[in-house]
C-alpha cells in the first residue's frame, strides 16, 4: 500500500512539472479560415495574406435573411468570371446585406456597393439594379483577384480600401473598417460554402 502511495504520489510530480514546463500559449487554440473558405484550427498563429483569424466557429445563423431572388444572377456572374457562388454571396451580404437600394455615406451602391467610379468604369446605367450591380461587382472582384494572383483575401481587402492601398501596404491594410469587413465576408463564404440546404 505504501509504495503503491509513493507511485501514485510520484506520477503526480511528474505531471505537474510536466504542465509547469509547458509555455503559456501553448493551450491557446486559434481558428482562421483560409482563402479556400475552409476552416483551420491551430495552435500556433502566424499572419498571412491567405487566412483571415476569426474568434469562434461561424454560426449558420449568421447568414439570416439571405434571399434566393438573386441566385439566378449570382450564379450566372460566378460562371462569366470565375468565382464562387458562395463567395459573391458573401460579399453582398456583408456589403449591403441584400438590400438593392443601399447607398453608403461615400456614395457606394446597391448590392455589392459599386463606387460611382467603378460605376463609370463599367458602364452601369443603373446601378440599383440588382443585374446590373452584381455583374459589375463580379467583375470588378474578378480583376482584383487576378491582380493579387488569387489571393482572394487581398483582393476583398481591395474591394474595400482600394487596389493602390493594399499595393501601398503588401497586406490587407491595418484599418478597422477594411480588417473587419475581409473578417466579415470570409466568415460569410466558410458558412455559406459549408451550408446544409
């Protein structure tokens, strides 16, 4: 009985100065999603310009009120320019959240947000028309996708902040509204690619 005591009491040393040996972080678990809108745990976090950090598991419910009066077009623009369904879904859902009259205070509109540059650019007569809107935002993300050589999270930081800011910083730009919105459309593409219907 009293070595058996003494095994047990020895066995609990070892395990303790085996945890006080280990470094802090080390049970620190992070989540990213990768620009292939998969979701990646780990226990080492290191900066990328294909992974974006995210603080819990997306929910499905995040992705309320999305209607399927668009999908047509959606699916439609995701074949003329190479994209993912889910990834133009994701973009108006953070950027308008499916309303086709929205209008930002720097004069961004309809669903995907086109700026009235963009809006000249493409030739858009009208840019409240959810057609129109959506082929030309496809477009547009198709070409900054092509330009960061498919690092599609450059590229959704580009949408945001402009090509020449994130070619100015190599990096999505360290503004709040630009991280959180590549935050924001990344967490809706990894819920929407990964959706039950």
């Amino acid at each position: 009985m009293k070595s058996r005591l003494k095994i047990s009491k020895t066995c609990l040393l070892v395990i303790l100065l085996f945890f006080m040996a280990v470094p802090n972080g080390y049970g620190n678990i992070y989540l990213f999603i990768n620009q292939e809108g998969d979701l990646i745990y780990t226990n080492r976090p290191t900066a990328s310009d294909n992974k974006v950090f995210v603080k819990k598991k997306p929910s499905p419910a995040l992705l309320q009120k999305i209607p399927a009066n668009y999908d047509h077009i959606i699916a439609r623009a995701a074949r003329r320019f190479g994209l993912s369904v889910s990834l133009i879904k994701a973009v108006i859902k953070a950027e308008s959240d499916y309303d086709p009259m929205a209008t930002s205070k720097t004069g961004a509109m309809g669903l995907m947000q086109i700026m009235p540059d963009n809006a000249s650019r493409f030739k858009l007569k009208d840019p409240y028309d959810p057609h129109e809107n959506i082929m030309a935002g496809a477009r547009y993300l198709k070409n900054l996708v092509t330009r960061f050589d498919g690092r599609i999270i450059l590229a959704l930081a580009a949408y945001n902040a402009g090509p020449g800011t994130v070619d100015r910083y190599d990096t999505i730009p360290p503004y709040e509204e630009t991280e959180l919105f590549v935050e924001r459309v990344m967490t809706y593409y990894y819920v929407l690619k990964n959706r039950r219907y």
